[in-house]
C-alpha cells in the first residue's frame, strides 16, 4: 500500500513536469491524480497481457504517467470553469 502511494506521487509530479505551463495543484491532488493515473495506467496494460493492475512494469509506467498528464488538464479545464462562474 505504502507502495503505491509512493508510487503514486511519483506518477504525479512526472506529470506535472510534463505539463507545461503552472499547475494549481497541491500535493494531495498530486497524489491523487497521480493514484488515478497509475489505476488506468495499469488497466490498460493488463488489458495488453504485459502484467497485472499492481505490478510494477515500464508500459504501465508509462501510460500511467501519460493518463496523469490527461488527468492534469481536465482537473485544470474544470477548476479554470469554476473561478469564472464565480
């Protein structure tokens, strides 16, 4: 578990550094996006027979670190929303 929340975190500031441009993140929603990414990262490769959901593998690494990157910017779309409804 602990594992995981590392990994997690790791996952999520890969993506932040890709991202180009500031996020308004803090380190929880790192994580958490991070976390996100690293669940459909997995998926997908099991879906590609290259391991299971919780092993540690490059293509799962890789996708999970590429759906993090996904996940950034809608988080940013749906934040950006809410301070101009408001």
């Amino acid at each position: 578990m602990i594992g995981f929340l590392v990994a997690g975190l790791i996952i999520g500031a890969l993506a932040r550094l890709i991202k180009p441009g500031k996020q308004n993140l803090g380190l929880l929603a790192t994580l958490l996006l991070g976390l996100v990414g690293s669940i459909i990262g997995g998926l997908i490769a099991q879906f590609f027979h290259t391991g299971g959901i919780f092993e540690l593998n490059v293509l799962g690494f890789v996708l999970a670190v590429i759906a993090a990157v996904l996940l950034i910017g809608v988080a940013e779309s749906v934040a950006g929303r809410r301070r101009v409804t408001r």
